[in-house]
C-alpha cells in the first residue's frame, strides 16, 4: 500500500476543503457528505452512514479470515473564529478547523484509498470517521449505535497532531494518555430585589463569590499521576445587565479534570458537596448538571507494541515524550470495548497551539501518519 505524488496532492485538496467548510459537533452534515464522495472511488466493501449521528465507517474486506482493526479519525470543527490570510481559511464565520480535524481525516481518506487498490490479505479494515468529538459525544454515540456491534474491532488505533512537539516525531506510551474531564454547570436561584433595598431580596453573589475559589482549590494540577485533579472556572453569570436589580440568578460553569475516571467519580462527589454545602447555608436554590463528559483515554500496551513496531519500519521517531496529557479525547471508549492506542504526531515546536484562531494543520503530516496506519494494517492483516 502505497500513496504516490499525485495522491498526495489529492489529499492536501481535500485537507483544504474540509478546512473551509468546518462545522460543529453534532452538525457535521456537509463534511460526512464530502468523506463519503471521495471514499466513493476506492469501492468499499460496505459503507455505514449516520453511525452515532453524521459518523461514516468504510470497510475493506481481506480474502481470509482474521481481525479487524478499526482507525478512527474525527469530522467536527470548534466554534472560534479563524485568523488566517491563507486561500483555505474558514468560510463559515465563527467556526474553524482549529484541532486539526480535518488533517486526520485526510489520512484517512489516503488509507481508503490505498486499500481500494489493495485490499487486506485476510480480517477487515474499517476507517471510522467519527463526529462529535469535541464536545465528547460522538464516541459514546458511535459504540452505543446497534450497528457498531456489526464492525467491532479487535484492535483500534487513532492519532492526534501535537504542536509544541518537534514535526514529525512522535509521543507513544502505555498507559493513560488523556486525562478525564467533564463541565459542571451550576445554576443558583433566589429572590430579586430592588437595588437600593438588596437585603429584601436573596442574592447570589455571595455564594458566587465563594464557589469560585473554593472550587478551584478542589484541584490545583501538579503531577499528572493517579492523584491529579483540576477544576477551571470558565464560565461565570449574575443576574441581568439592570443598574436598579439586585439578581436572584447565577450561573458558574467549570471543568473538572482527573488523570482518572475513578478519579473524576470523587471530584464530582467533591465539588457537589461543597456547591450544594454554600446554596443551603445561604438559602439558595440549585441546579447542577454535567455535559462534555470524556473519560480517561489509556493506551493497552499490546496495541501500543504494534503502533511501535509500525513506527520503527517507518523510521519515524518516537519516545514516550511529555505524555500523559491534560487534554481530553474521546477514543477512551474505543478501548473499553479491545485493547486501543493512540499516537501524537508532531506539528512543530513553535507552532500553533491546539485551539488557537491561528492553528491550521500542517499538510507535510498527512503523508507520515498514512505511513504510520498503512504499515500497522500490513503487518496486522497482510
């Protein structure tokens, strides 16, 4: 399996396209559309659509039995506007291929075709293109589908481009890779009052003013180990923008995050105590629900042998670089179901940090990870 010159071209095409046309978890309509266009030419062997909502599975079927090894790659954008003079930059205000989305999915997309060129001696390979990954959803959704049971992998394996790590070279470890995370939102309700008689009222300022550092101080970072925690205050709202109201309403949002699921279970119990603790004592009423949900993302270190292997007959080199992350990753639920890995591709030491208005997905990455998947496919499936 291999892509030539004008493959490539092909693909940085694609890559480009996708990146005009970014949209949100959950709404990737346009985008699965396009994935499934250019997968039409490499005649799979069956195509499942609308998997977890917009996802698309291809399979190519090998001659003889085997495994099936399943490699995912994401289709959804992130709502920030693009800073970017380049031709390809997003058409679509206030959204932005801005994780690099679109780049994992044009190597996909150069798998689907050196397969539909040569499919697998034997077993299945099936190329996920799954949505809703930033708002932690899509996976869930994907493994939830009835139709998933239909593909289920005995091995999966993803990638994620990593700025901040030298172009090209790779961070791969055992273990937990992702930290767990999830938002909390708080909604605290009162009593309005006029403004110059607040004491009639039941305001929620001051148990706002509370909140704020006492959840922080539930988890403060430091070493990302079983014990790390950290919650981040990223959202907070009183009342409405009216000089004569004292408020009765507010709002905090945060994020909780743990190296662990287990870990993430006791900071929920944690932060609900101490929210629902300042509300009684102040009399407040209080909503609390939870969205974003991810859960921890660990590496088996039996497919954490094969993306090696792969890698070393690749020359592309890797070590186990500043891993595990704080970021969170959906892929987690893959590996509760066969042993998964995933692999962080280098974009470049001083390039654009994940999520920035300025980050855009290097093209020159798109070949090395195609080298990566195609050659774990060739020495799993022939």
């Amino acid at each position: 399996m291999v892509l030539t010159n004008e493959d490539m071209v092909d693909l940085v095409a694609f890559r480009r396209k996708l990146h005009r046309m970014p949209e949100l978890s959950r709404e990737e309509v346009q985008t699965a559309g396009s994935v499934r266009a250019f997968l039409a030419p490499t005649r799979p062997d069956r195509i499942i659509s609308g998997l977890g909502g917009h996802g698309i599975a291809a399979v190519y079927e090998g001659r003889e039995p085997g495994p099936t090894i399943l490699i995912r790659s994401e289709l959804d954008g992130l709502p920030i506007e693009e800073i970017s003079d380049a031709p390809h930059r997003s058409a679509t205000p206030g959204k932005g291929h801005l994780c690099g989305h679109d780049g994992h999915t044009a190597i996909l997309a150069g798998l689907a075709r050196a397969l539909g060129r040569q499919r697998p001696q034997r077993g299945r390979a099936v190329l996920l293109f799954q949505p809703a990954e930033e708002d932690g959803s899509g996976a869930a959704a994907v493994v939830a589908d009835p139709r998933f049971r239909e593909i289920s992998p005995d091995f999966s394996f993803a990638l994620h481009n990593l700025p901040g790590l030298p172009f090209g070279h790779v961070a791969l470890a055992e273990g937990p890779v992702n930290c767990a995370s999830r938002g909390m939102r708080i909604v605290l309700n009162g009593k309005t009052a006029h403004a110059s008689m607040p004491e009639t009222g039941l305001s929620p300022v001051p148990v706002v003013a509370e909140l704020m550092p006492a959840l922080t101080a539930l988890g403060h970072g430091g070493p990302l180990d079983n014990d790390f925690a950290m919650v981040t205050v990223t959202h907070v709202k009183i009342g409405e923008p009216a000089f004569g109201v004292a408020p009765a309403r507010a709002e905090i949002w945060a994020t909780l995050r743990t190296m662990t699921d287990a870990g993430m279970e006791d900071l929920c119990v944690s932060a609900e105590h101490l929210v629902l603790s300042a509300a009684r004592n102040r009399g407040l009423s209080v909503e609390i629900s939870h969205d974003d949900i991810f859960q921890h993302c660990e590496n088996a270190p039996e497919a954490v042998a094969h993306l090696r292997r792969a890698l070393d007959e690749e020359g592309v080199p890797h070590d186990e670089g500043e891993l595990p992350l704080r970021a969170s990753e959906d892929f987690g639920r893959f590996g509760q179901r066969a042993p998964a890995a995933m692999f962080f591709l280098g974009a470049g030491k001083d390039y654009p940090s994940l999520h920035n208005p300025d980050y855009d997905f290097p093209d020159d990455l798109i070949g090395i990870g195609a080298r990566v998947f195609m050659r774990t496919l060739r020495n799993l499936l022939g």
